[in-house]
C-alpha cells in the first residue's frame, strides 16, 4: 500500500501531492482549520437525502451501506442522471476552503448551500469519497503511519527522517510540500526542519504522557532514572508562540484560540519580541478564586463573542511548564532538565508563571509531594525524566501522570436512546479505546452516568451530528466525541471483542481539546488490569 500511494503521489505535482496526502487520511484542510469546516454527518445527508427525495429512507439504506460515505454514494445513483466526472484533487481542494472561510452572518446557511452546489456536481464514487474526506472517515486501511511511509517512498528519503518532520510539521499536505519543495537529501536536519524555527507561526504537536496508577509505578517506568514531579492541572493544554511582536495561542489540537484567550497575550505583553515557543496550561478562575472545572473554561474557548464578560466572569490563568523552542534555536533534543532551566530564566525576564515542581532526593519525598498536590487540589502529578527529550506527538514513558482517579480518555462510538426522564435524549454511551496497532476502536463499556441534563441535551446534539446508522434503539456514531471516565477497576468480559470492561464507569469530562488519536489503547487498559490486586471476572459488562 505504501508503494502504490508513494508511486502515485510521486506522480502528482507539488501541490496536488500535498492535498491527496490529507485526502487519503480524511483531512479535507489543513490541520487547526478543520473547525473552520465544520461540517457534519448530519448536515451531508440533509444536503444529499432531499435531493433525490429519500429523506425518509435513511435507516434502510444504512441497513445496506457499508459505511457513510457508502450510504451516500447509494443516495447520489438514485438521481435520474448522473453528471460526468469534472473534479479536480484542486478543485475540490478549493471549494473546501472555500467554504471554510465562510465566516459572518448567515454563514452556516452559505456553507451549507456551497456544499450543496458541491454534491450536486459530484457523481456517485465522488460523493462517496467526497463525503468520506469530509467525515474523516475513510475505511480503506491507509492510516498515517502508512501514509509516512508512502511520503518516504515517494522521495526516496529515511522513513525516520520523514517521521521526525512531521511531528513538527503536523499537517501532511505541508509536509509533503516541503519535502517536494527541495530540501537536501544528504541533510536530515534540513527535513527535520529543526534549524527553521523562523517560518512562519505554526503549532507543534504536544508531548503526551503515559499513565501509571501510583508513585512507585512512574519511578520504576522512568528505570530508576532522575525526574522531577510537577502539579497535574485540570485545564486546557496550549502551546504559545511569540514571535516578531505576535502572540498565538493554540489549543492541544492546534486549532488558533488566541481570540478566546485575551487576557493571557495581554499578560505576555513583556515576551513580544522573543521568539519563543511555550508548553502550559490555562485554568479558570472563578469568583472565589478557586479553579473552575475543566468544563466550563471549555465552554468559554469556545466563544467569540461576549468575550470582555466572559473573562470578567471567568479569567484564565496560565502555568507554563516546557520551553519548546527560544530565539530561533528549537530545544526539543535538548534533555528536559536544560529546557526547563531556560524556561526559569526566561519567565524570570518576562513574567510568565510555571507550573509547581521539585525534584525529589527519595521515594518519600516524591510520594509527599504527590500527597500535598491532591490536598492542594490538583488532580495528580507528572513525572518527567530529566533527560527526556521533548517528542512532539508522541505519548511516550519518560512523561508519566499519576492521579488518584482512575481514569480513561475514551471515544463514544454509539449511544442507546434512554427512557423515562431521559426519553428523547441519547444516554446510555457505548465507551470505545483505540487499538494503537489496526486504528480500530473496541468498546470496553457503556455508562449513562456523570452529565447534567443539559449536558445530555448538548450530548445528544453532538452525537446525532455524528450518526452513521441506528437500530433497535442504539444510534452508531462516528469516533469524534472523547470523554475522561473514571471506573471503580477492569474486569473480563467476554462480551466485547476487546475482552475487557470497565466497572462502574462514568463521565467525568467532555474532553472536546482532545483529538481521537490522543485517547487511552487498549493496550494501556490491558496493562491496567494487569496491574490490578485483585482481577475481577464477570460472564457481562
């Protein structure tokens, strides 16, 4: 597969190459525009249904898809004609950004009537893919670990040397333009783009970290290694770039919030003419200048208006914790003890708070500083080898966070219609982990527990815009919508084909700053269960 896609994107010119490598993995635009897009399910088919006259033929033509894009590729051949294929890779590329700079009033109505105009041209196999691109739902077993290695092909380059610029780079299309675009290829750091930290402001993938469930756990992952411990937020991981006299910030799935977050570039006024690149978090505060949960200063990132009542009303407070790049020089091989050093002496100029650390002598000190952190408030900490290079994307083990909570971040992949007082909402959520070695999604449980009425209603929402096909109560949803549950441990279950189930599961947060990608395996969940004293086994979930 990495041959064919890599010979045929070989084929293509600089900057149809580019947007095919989005194509094949979903992306209609760049990565950090995609909620420009914004385009759903739900809205396709509203589009696509009338116009053939089959609104009210959804459930049996998704009893007989394969998938979405399936099911409208069957709407579009029931036209009485079908218009030639015209479309361009350009082309379509085009219109899609197209309608995603449709921004004022009555903009959802015109980017609506836009996407209309687009499948009304489509011919089936177009509108089936067109959809699928749309959705980010391809099916067709090119992921972008595959795709990597076709880029590699298609310019005869290191895999590892490819893999490394795009965990700076972010967005395939532009890392294939400047592959194409006539980087050396005798000099890896030329394609790393390590040594062009002057380009212009774009987000870096963050560095995750690996869960354990206690102290003892992270020191004997981290080997015995030196490590500090830092004071675990509940808030909304940002990236910060100051470069030229310009403040951005980016969101942890690199979409531009810098609007949302006034009074955070008014507090970095001082750093404006540093170029620099900052790792942190933005809590919010309430009136009792407590921090807020993590739901509400969601809700606030993502309004635009009222912005002068919302910070009056909730201001955001950041606590940097990682120095990504300074002056022009990108830190990110550089061990995490160095880097955080730079960051002390950088904050200390400028102005910007970090984030609590120590750097612990023993075991007892590090579980003390663990226990004042969860009296304090915080959710757990984080231990960071202090030789860890910065890996931008990666969840690798020299990160590692303990809270007290046992915790998940999963991906909602259906939901049951509830009864009773929650007739008419979607309720009951089926809880899926990501298999990080076929992509696909296992369920591990279900739960109805841990929302607000209100929150079912928006859940509710949120879901149906997402919906791929229904049955017998239970509405399948495509994998966007991540959710931290907390459980009371894992059991076995031969119910699901994952082999696992998560006991007394409920939600706790509606993580819409993270990316599906970003979510608990089942791997971790395995290892998880492994860990647990006790091991409990059931005959269901």
């Amino acid at each position: 597969m990495a041959d064919a896609v890599g010979q045929f994107l070989a084929r293509l010119d600089v900057e149809e190459a580019a947007i095919a490598a989005r194509f094949f993995i979903g992306r209609a635009i760049e990565v950090g525009d995609e909620k420009r897009l914004h385009v759903s399910g739900r809205a396709i088919w509203k589009i696509v249904a009338p116009m053939v006259g089959a609104e009210d033929q959804g459930e049996e033509i998704f009893s007989a898809a394969e998938d979405f894009g399936d099911a409208v590729g069957m709407l579009l051949k029931m036209r009485s004609a079908e218009p030639e294929p015209t479309f361009s890779i350009r082309d379509v590329a085009a219109r899609l950004r197209e309608i995603a700079e449709i921004e004022g009033r009555n903009s959802r109505a015109r980017k609506l009537d836009k996407l209309r105009e687009l499948f009304e041209r489509a011919t089936a196999l177009e509108g089936k893919y067109l959809a699928k691109i749309l959705i980010g739902e391809m099916r067709h077993g090119m992921s972008e670990g595959i795709l990597l290695e076709a880029i590699a092909r298609m310019a005869n380059r290191q895999i590892e040397d490819v893999r490394r610029a795009h965990m700076l780079e972010g967005d395939v299309g532009r890392l294939v333009r400047m592959i194409r675009g006539g980087a050396p290829t005798s000099d890896a750091d030329e394609l790393s783009a390590d040594k062009d930290v002057s380009r212009a402001i774009r987000p870096i993938k963050p560095m995750l970290a690996y869960p354990a469930p206690a102290i003892e756990d992270a020191v004997a992952i981290l080997s015995g290694g030196a490590f500090a411990l830092e004071h675990k937020l509940d808030g909304a991981r940002v990236q910060i770039h100051s470069k030229g006299g310009d403040i951005r910030i980016f969101s942890r799935r690199l979409n531009d919030i810098t609007e949302s977050l006034p009074e955070i570039v008014e507090a970095l006024t001082s750093m404006r003419w540093r170029d620099a690149i900052l790792d942190g978090e933005v809590i919010a505060i309430g009136p009792d200048g407590r921090p807020r949960a993590f739901q509400d200063l969601a809700r606030r990132l993502g309004r635009r208006r009222e912005l002068d009542r919302a910070r009056d009303e909730m201001p955001a407070r950041l606590y940097v914790f990682d120095l990504i790049a300074l002056d022009g020089e990108l830190l990110i091989d550089r061990p995490y003890s160095e880097r955080i050093a730079r960051m002390g002496e950088l904050a200390a100029a400028v102005g910007f708070e970090t984030v609590g650390r120590t750097i612990p002598d023993s075991l007892a000190e590090a579980k003390a500083f663990y226990e004042a952190s969860l009296a304090a408030g915080y959710e757990g900490v984080v231990a960071k080898s202090l030789a860890s290079k910065y890996t931008p994307g990666a969840r690798g083990r020299s990160w590692i966070k303990i809270k007290r909570a046992l915790t998940f971040d999963l991906v909602i992949v259906a939901a049951d219609w509830g009864y009773g007082r929650r007739k008419g909402w979607l309720s009951n959520y089926h809880l899926a982990a990501r298999n990080d070695s076929t992509g696909e999604f296992m369920e591990i449980g279900k739960t109805f527990k841990g929302l607000t009425d209100e929150q079912f209603v928006e859940m509710t929402d949120k879901l149906l815009a997402l919906k791929t096909a229904e049955a017998h109560g239970t509405v399948t949803v495509r994998p966007e919508v991540v959710v931290e549950v907390a459980y009371n441990d894992i059991q076995r279950s031969p119910v699901y084909a994952s082999g696992m189930a998560l006991r007394f599961a409920r939600i706790v947060a509606i993580r819409d700053d993270k990316r599906v990608e970003e979510t608990d395996t089942i791997e971790s969940v395995r290892e998880a269960y492994e860990r647990q004293a006790l091991k409990p086994t059931a005959t269901s979930p």
